[in-house]
C-alpha cells in the first residue's frame, strides 16, 4: 500500500474536552522521561512548550484508506510534514 497524501492543519480544540480518561491516573503521581529534564534548574518544566496550537494530520493511502494523528506543536511540525 502506498501513501497518496498526507496533510497537516493547526487545529484549536479549545474548549478542551472533559471526558474521563480511559486510563486512571499514577497514584504516584507518573514520570515520564523527557530530553529537556536535565535543563530543569534554568528553564522550568511549564515553559518546555510554546503555546501553539494542536496538528491534525490525514494521511491518505491509494487505496482510499486513511488515518489521522493529532499532536502538539503545531508552528513547527506544520511547516515540517
């Protein structure tokens, strides 16, 4: 199967949904290893994101079949995909 397009669009979901999430949360409070940990004491963890809005992606194959991924970012993941 090859892929016949793939689009990204900057997508605002704002409000932000209220649904439960499908999985509880770590009652340890979870830690999730991140590249930018180690610049902790001079950029705090709140600041590790501009506020940019979300990228949906549709890629679609020769088929007809297509998917769609939603991720943050999207100033530069836009203009990368």
């Amino acid at each position: 199967m090859k892929i016949r397009d793939v689009r990204a669009v900057a997508v605002n979901l704002k409000p932000v949904p209220k649904t439960k999430p499908r999985v509880e949360p770590d009652p340890n409070g979870g830690y999730f290893v991140s590249p930018m940990a180690r610049y902790e004491q001079e950029l705090p963890r709140q600041e590790w994101s501009a506020n940019w809005p979300m990228t949906a992606c549709v890629i679609t194959a020769e088929d007809s079949t297509w998917g769609l991924g939603l991720t943050q970012m999207a100033g530069p993941v836009c203009s990368i995909i």
